[in-house]
C-alpha cells in the first residue's frame, strides 16, 4: 500500500503567505525537520521549514502552563484569530513585555525593519499621547512585568526623558529603551543620565553583526564603531544592557557565538537576544528561500559555536514555548557556569503529561515558571534563580548577583509564511498601538500598520 513520505503530527490553521487568508496547515515531520503544508484555493499549495529539530518541536509541548490572562481585554472576538487583536478575550496570554512607539521617525533608515522607520516616516508621538498608551498597560496588566520604550529610535524624541521619568511613576515592574545606540555613543552624559533610572531599567541595544558590511545590509551603515563606543559608555555606568541580535541565515548566523563570548565579556550586559527576521515591513536585502532562519537552527548554532551551552541549557519558555527558548549562565571570576542544566529539565518534566512537573514541589514549579518568562528581567531572576537553586537538592546555590547572571532568550515572531495559530493566541510580546489597543507583535506587524489595515478590512468582511 502506498505511504505518504513524511509522518503527520498535528493540525493548525495558518494565513496563505500571500493573501493572507486563514487556511488548514498540517505539521508534518520529513527527514528529520518540521514543516508546514498547507494551500490556499486561490494562490496554491506552500510547504514551510518550521523546525529542524524534530525531539524539541515535539518537546515544547510539555512545557504548556495554565494561561495568565490581562485583568481588562479592549476588543471583542468577533471575527476570528489573528483578525480580532486588541486583546481580544480569545487571547490565551498577557503582556509579559509590552512595546510602546513613541516615535515613527529614526535617525536610520535601516533595509530590515519591521515598523518601516526612518527620518521622515510617521511622525512623534505627543507626551499626551504616549501617557495614554502607558496608562492602557496599566489597565491591562496593574502592574505590568516589562514595558519596552521603542520607535522608530525612541532616544530621538524630543520629550524622551519626559516619556521615561512618567513611565517609572507608573507601577511598572521593568523599563526598556529599544535603541540603536547611536545618541548612547554620541554622549557620555546622556548615558549617565539614562543611568538614574536604574534600578529595574536596561538598554536593549541593536547589535547585529561585528561586520561592517553585514551592518550595511540590515542596517544601510557602518554602525560596528558606534556599537563599541555605545557599550564603552554603557560599561562605565554599568547600566543593564541586552544584546539584541536580528538574525538572517547565510549572513550573520556565524556570529552567533561570538557575540554571546563577547557579551560574556562586557561588565554591562546581562545578556543577548536573537531575533529571526520577521518577514514583514521593510525587508530589502531578504530571500524567503535562502534568508529565513527557525528558532531551532538558532538553537543548534549556539550549541555548536559556544562552549557554554548545552542541549539542557536552552528550554523552551512556558508562555509561549513555540516562539521561545532561554538559557541563564553565572559569570563569576572570569569563569561562567550553565545554570539551567542545574535545574535539570530533563529530569524534572513529566513526560507522560502535557504539563510541567518540577518534583512534588508547586513552589518548584512556580518559581521555575516565573524565572523562565519574557516577562521577567535579569535583575528579579537573580533572586528567583537563587531561591529555587536552594530549594533543589544536591545542588549549591552560587552567588546569584545582578551583575553576573546572563541570559540568552532566542525570540521567534512568526510571520505569513510560519504562521501558526495555536502559538499566536499564547503572544506574550504586545505593542500598543495609536487607538490604544494592545496588539500581538506578530500580527501587529502582518495586519494593524496603517499600510496593512486596508486589507484586514477586506478579510474582516470576507469573514
């Protein structure tokens, strides 16, 4: 009897990659990999690369845990997932970090760039009109986790600091300024000055390639100078910073390890993020076939060009285990030691159930979730890491300092092309966007831009 050449696995819905329509998409597994078949009546049938690992795809399924939803949803579920967003009540996840826009404009104009940025794009956001989008985060969330301050390049806005100090008067646990690190390199004095909001504030700072010409092709200029004197200044204050690393395959996936050895290296930074490009805005220099790169080759990569890291050491984050994996690491007197591995994953999953299973213990597996989350910084994991390491046996709990835990998070927002419903409704990462709805960042970027709302109308109506 004739057989198929791959194994069927699961069923979810999906968007034609051109169209954008909702269609039936079967997850299958064919030499080794993970893909998705599926067809759209008008524009055909497409099958995609989602995974090349199939025992981790399979495993993210064990690391679902109950969902944590906002205390206030701002739109109703009328149509249908994704084409409901604001959040919906369908919605299965809060905003562990919530984005804010304060600025379309850039001082870039960067060939990848999911917001389209540059210096005349779009316009700056007034401080009345930022205030609200904070004050919607606090509505949804109380006290929200994280909340990014971005752009375009948010450190150009004229009332930035404005925007900063009104954020830290809100009871916001964690702040983020998304930046490129150009104002950061320019002044010391600006950098001191983004210094006093620490406690509990970071830079999560562009850095994608120690290449000038790799810089050129996602950024459009030779950046690698300014990103050494952003992190020089950055290190004299030794304010919190996180790597932020968008990843193209064939161009600087090679420097993956290299960036975490230096990142291990420099005093400020907590640690990196690796971000697959998402294939929505501006993408000039990108090739589907050739430039599309999953969260588990990014997996793999860390694995072969680190000797940091193992297979223990990069799990899969609980509140959306599709789209996240994460890693911490102690670097204490020149030495850095794994400490998820201490953990144990492997030993402490239930296998049998589609939860996870940390001992007997539900404080385990309640602070275990909450170290690994989007949602949490560096700064509190240091404290959570450091009370779950005591409560484990046969394991000593090392010097768990703010200064010396590093984290690696690699962050996959799916597009057209990946797009998988199931893994959509868990978004934990939310923009906020100009009529004060709180959108996830994968299907803000595919449908609610003003370039994109034309079509979400016609779909909205073709139901």
């Amino acid at each position: 009897m004739p057989t198929r050449k791959y194994t069927y696995y699961d069923y979810t819905l999906s968007l034609c990659p051109t169209c954008l329509k909702r269609v039936d998409a079967k997850i299958v597994f064919e030499d080794d990999n993970v893909f998705m078949l599926k067809r759209c009546k008008e524009h055909g049938n497409s099958k995609v690369l989602i995974a090349d690992d199939v025992e981790y795809y399979k495993n993210i399924r064990n690391y679902n845990k109950a969902s944590e939803t906002p205390y206030k949803f701002n739109t109703k579920t009328d149509f249908g997932c994704p084409y409901d967003c604001g959040l919906c009540p369908d919605h299965e996840q809060h905003s562990c970090l919530t984005v804010i826009e304060v600025t379309d404009r850039c001082n870039l104009s960067c060939p990848t760039c999911y917001a389209s940025s540059s210096p005349t794009y779009g316009r700056h956001r007034s401080l009345e009109e930022v205030k609200k989008m904070l004050d919607t985060i606090v509505e949804n969330e109380k006290e929200p986790d994280v909340v990014q301050i971005s752009g375009g390049e948010p450190t150009i806005h004229p009332q930035f600091f404005e925007i900063l100090d009104y954020a830290k008067s809100l009871p916001i646990k964690h702040l983020m300024v998304n930046s490129n690190g150009i104002e950061i390199a320019k002044s010391i004095e600006f950098t001191k000055r983004l210094a006093t909001y620490a406690p509990n504030f970071e830079v999560y700072l562009q850095f994608d390639s120690f290449d000038d010409k790799k810089l050129k092709v996602l950024r459009g200029a030779d950046l690698n100078s300014i990103r050494e004197k952003a992190i020089e200044n950055l290190n004299k204050v030794n304010l919190s910073t996180t790597l932020v690393v968008t990843l193209q395959k064939g161009l600087n996936d090679n420097e993956i390890g290299k960036i975490i050895d230096y990142g291990l290296k420099q005093k400020c930074i907590r640690g990196v993020t690796f971000q697959p490009t998402q294939i929505a805005g501006r993408n000039e220099n990108f090739d589907v076939e050739l430039n599309r790169i999953t969260l588990t080759e990014v997996r793999r990569k860390i694995l072969e060009q680190t000797t940091v890291f193992n297979e223990d050491d990069i799990i899969p984050v609980p509140c959306n285990p599709d789209a996240l994996a994460m890693g911490y690491a102690l670097k204490l007197g020149g030495k850095v030691t794994p400490l998820t591995r201490l953990i144990n994953p492997a030993d402490l999953l239930n296998n049998s159930s589609n939860t996870i299973v940390y001992e007997r213990d539900k404080a385990i597996r309640g602070q275990l979730s909450e170290v690994f989350s989007s949602g949490t910084s560096v700064e509190k994991a240091s404290k959570k890491l450091h009370s779950l390491l005591c409560c484990l046996p046969f394991v000593k709990a090392p010097d768990l300092g703010y200064n010396n835990l590093f984290r690696v998070i690699i962050m996959h927002f799916m597009d057209a092309h990946n797009f998988d419903v199931r893994a959509v409704k868990k978004s934990c990462v939310h923009i906020v966007n100009k009529d004060n709805k709180i959108i996830p960042f994968e299907t803000m970027n595919l449908f609610y831009r003003d370039d994109k709302l034309g079509r979400l109308k016609e779909l909205q109506k073709e139901g």
